[in-house]
C-alpha cells in the first residue's frame, strides 16, 4: 500500500511541477504597485528640467528645476491618496519657493492610479494661430464631473508591449464657426524593464509609454488623428518617477482645414537635493522672487511682478550706486530666441511690476526669465488667442 501510495504521488509530481514553475515564471519576484513608491511621508524628490524644442534637443538656457513632496496620505474623492505638492524654480530659489500644485495618487494591487480632471481642450491644443477655440460638453466647468475622476495610468503586472486603455472621451470643439466632433483619449503601454543612470546612481526601473490622442471623428469608427502627445516614465522601486521625457509634438490639423504647429516637450531627471549656503547673520542672504504671471494663460496682456532684494555692499549686484543692480527680464519662444525684452536697466532694491503685451506674437507655450547677476530663473507662461 505504501508503494501505491507512492507512485500516485509520483505520477501526480510531473504536471504540479509544471504548474509550479508556471506560476513561479509569471509571478517571479511580485511586488505590488506601492512598492514602487515611498513610504514614508516627507520624501522628496528633486528633479532637473530641460524644455526640448521642436527636434527634442535640450534647451539649456531655459533648464530649470522642481521639487515634489509626499505631504500626507489621506481620503481624496473615494481613495486613499498620496498627496505630493511640487514646485519649480531655478537651483537659488527653489529651496525658498513654496509648493504650488497638488497631484493625488493611489494603489490598488499592481496598478498605480492618478486623480485626472479636464477642464478644457483649449489649453491642451495651445491656441489655433488667432482662432477663437472652444470645447465643448463634457468639458465645461458645468459639467467638469463628466471628465474627472481616478484612473489606472501604470499596469504593473501588464505584459509587455501590449497596449492598454486608461480612457477614451468623445466631445466637440469650435473652432471659429466650426464644430468639431473629436475623440479624446489615453492609452498605456509597459515597456521591457530598463537600469539607467542618474546622478543618483543606478536605477532598474518598470518603464511605462502614455499616450495622449486627440482624434478627428467624420464617423465614430473613423478617427483622424490630430494631435499625439507622449510621455515615457522610468519608476525605480522606492523612489516613483526617476526620469520622464515629453517629446516636443506636432498638432497636424489639415483634416480639418487647418495649419500645424508644435507643442514643446520637456525632459525631467532626478538629482540630489539642492542645498543652499548659510549665511551669517552679519550677512543677511540675496533673496530673489519672480512670481507667476498673471493671468495665466493670458490674452494679450499679463503681468509679471519680481522681487529685487538690497544687497550687502560685498555683492557682485552692487554697481557703487546705493545698492542699485542691472537687471533684465526677456521673454523666450519655445527654440530658446528672444522675443520680448521687458526690462534692461540699473534697478533699486524693491517689488516690481512690469506689463507683458503679446498681441503680435501668435499663441503658444512661452519663458520668461529674470536675471541679475549671478541669479537666473525662469518660469513658463501660456498665450491663447
């Protein structure tokens, strides 16, 4: 009986051993989606940002750097949510900046989702030449709760290569006197895991492709691509994002009769944190501020205030004018050329406030950036026609 029992036993090992390895090679080394993310509220993360132009070179003159933060974990419309505030500014002023923005995201088994809300195409298009665009429902803030809501952006356990839809809206648009039916959508995709190189060391990463798609529909089973927009994530376990590339891409309207135009992109990598000298209280530090514009995005004219500080008599700012400093505030296009020169001349320590008025420049994605002395930042506003 005992041999018996044996040889079942034997004969049952061949296929429990396959299943084993079966489930042994799809589920090697599992970790979930919150493996991939601090968990201790108060991380930081510090990142370099280079704009790219149209051929997705960096634009060094206009880097800039952002800082996030995991604030708190707490309910946010219907999930426990990770809260990180981020903020931008250049490597003096961003450890004096305060946090401006928000983004919420939450875990469920091994798909990481994003609170996501759209309120309206105009400022994803970025303005048609001097056309008056408009979006219509579900995109009215009336009716912001139609496009708005938690979304799984990164599949974990996704096979590779293999698409996946995070969600798909159809709407309409005016252009002029044109209305525009269109299909507004993103997609996913996990790509081969990949070990890069950061100034913080070495990375093996889950890599993710999004794809945002903006469709022409003559007929709901015929979209026309218009606009394609897309963003690779590099996301180490323990430490999120560690790299992201927007492309700079191009919005092909000639379906509709229209032009084209590009949409700049950007590329964020993560560093160390920045530190800032301390100063001795006989020698008070050189603060700087250039605030946001306002408004933003404007049309055609916005304000942009700045802040220049009295120096002590050692600073380099300090021309032997009673504390008066040269400063400039220019305004850049997306390929890094002038465009605007707003202030260029010897200024007293005190707030400033200078009027940017842009009815000749066509709409899109512009910097403006501040320098005196050795102090340079740089920050992005918006022209919509």
């Amino acid at each position: 009986m005992v041999l018996k029992f044996r040889s079942k036993i034997n004969g049952m090992k061949s296929p429990f051993i396959f299943l084993l390895l079966f489930l042994l090679q799809h589920n090697a080394f599992p970790q979930s989606a919150q493996s991939y993310f601090p968990t201790q509220t108060g991380f930081k993360w510090t990142y370099r940002v280079n704009p790219l132009d149209s051929l997705n070179n960096p634009i060094n003159l206009l880097a800039f750097y952002q800082a996030d933060s995991l604030a708190v974990v707490k309910d946010y419309e219907g999930r426990a949510a990770n809260y990180i505030l981020s903020k931008s500014g250049t490597e003096l002023t961003l450890p004096f900046t305060p946090f401006s923005d928000t983004s919420y995201l939450s875990f469920q088994s091994n798909d990481a989702y994003k609170y996501y809300r759209l309120f309206n195409l105009d400022s994803l298009l970025g303005g048609i030449g001097n056309r008056n665009v408009r979006s219509m429902h579900p995109f009215e803030s009336s009716n912001i709760e139609a496009f708005e809501g938690w979304f799984a952006y990164y599949k974990f356990a996704q096979n590779v290569n293999i698409n996946y839809q995070i969600f798909s809206k159809d709407t309409s648009i005016t252009i002029d006197s044109l209305t525009i039916p269109i299909r507004y959508e993103l997609k996913g995709k996990r790509l081969t895991d990949q070990t890069i190189t950061t100034e913080l060391g070495n990375f093996t990463c889950k890599k993710f492709l999004l794809t945002t798609v903006v469709s022409y529909l003559p007929l709901p089973i015929l979209p026309i691509p218009l606009y394609q927009m897309l963003d690779t994530s590099w996301i180490a376990p323990g430490n999120w994002i560690v790299k992201q590339i927007f492309p700079s891409s191009a919005v092909n309207l000639s379906a509709i009769g229209l032009g084209t135009f590009t949409v700049p992109g950007n590329m964020k990598e993560i560093i160390p944190a920045l530190v800032t000298g301390i100063h001795s209280v006989d020698s008070p530090p050189i603060n700087f501020m250039l605030y946001q514009n306002f408004p933003n995005p404007f049309n055609p004219v916005t304000k942009i205030r700045y802040l220049i500080p009295t120096p002590p008599s050692s600073s380099p700012l300090v021309k032997g004018r009673n504390g008066v400093g040269f400063v400039s505030l220019k305004v850049y296009g997306v390929l890094g050329n002038e465009v605007a020169t707003l202030v260029n001349e010897y200024k007293v320590a005190g707030s400033y406030e200078v009027e940017f008025e842009a009815s000749k420049l066509s709409s899109g994605i512009y910097y403006y950036q501040l320098r005196a002395s050795d102090y340079i930042e740089t920050k992005k506003t918006i022209l919509l026609k």
